[in-house]
C-alpha cells in the first residue's frame, strides 16, 4: 500500500510524540539502553537516578504436625521423619515418643508451599502402605 504525502502530514501531527518531554525522556532511554556507548558521559546535568530497594516480607510459615493414631506402628512413623523430614534417627525417635505421648507432634516449619506438598506426601506413603497415619498443618507461631 502507497502511502501519499497528505496521508503522512495527517497522521505526523496526531502521534503526541512531539512534546519536548516525550523527546527527552526518549533520549535519556536511548542513552541507557544504547549498547554501542561505552563511556557515558552525555547525561544531563539535572538528571537525577534513584536505586529502589525491594523490601519483601518472608512467607508465612506453617508447622508441619502427626497426629497420633492406635494402629500406625513407631516403626513406620519414624521412616516418615527421616524419609520426608530429613530428621536423623535421633531427633525422628524424640517426636515419634511426642507423637505417641502427646498426641501431635512437630515435624518441622515450612513455607505454606512446602509444608502442603509433605502433607500430601506423607499421607500419599502411608495410605499407599496401609497405614492410617495423619499429618495436618497449621501456621506457625510468629514469636
């Protein structure tokens, strides 16, 4: 399609590209992003540049809790610990004995992503084993 030179005089004035802040703004940008320049040493004088910090609060956490039944062995509950908590032996028996005394015990604190992918991991093992073992999950205390 030919363009005459009438057409190009209409649409030239209606761009709004033509004030002086839309050009200076440009330049900087050009000069920014301009990957040929290796000294920069055209910027304006009044040229002001300001480094924003991100400030991103941490997730929220979530305990991840067993609860105690009458039929899953402490056998059993302790490979959970140390096959999905990274738990060792020690520290697994100590909240296996939680468990079993307590009724809950904590298996670690996790963001809210992690801490439900265990959950459905541990019940996933245990159902696929017969077990009736329950895992459950609540927010973390922030004290």
């Amino acid at each position: 399609m030919r363009q005459t030179s009438s057409h190009k005089a209409q649409t030239k004035g209606n761009t709004g590209y033509e004030s002086a802040e839309y050009v200076t703004k440009m330049n900087i940008l050009a000069w920014i992003c301009h990957p040929i320049m290796s000294t920069r040493t055209s910027l304006p004088p009044d040229l002001v540049v300001e480094k924003l910090t991100a400030k991103t609060a941490p997730p929220p956490m979530f305990k991840v809790i067993l609860l105690n039944d009458d039929y899953t062995p402490m056998e059993f509950v302790v490979h959970i610990l140390e096959k999905f908590f990274g738990k060792n032996s020690e520290d697994a028996f100590r909240v296996m004995l939680q468990v079993h005394h307590e009724g809950k015990g904590v298996c670690g604190v996790y963001p809210f992503d992690i801490a439900s992918s265990r959950v459905a991991q541990v019940a996933q093992y245990a159902r696929a084993r017969q077990h009736p073992l329950q895992c459950v999950l609540e927010p973390a205390d922030d004290a």
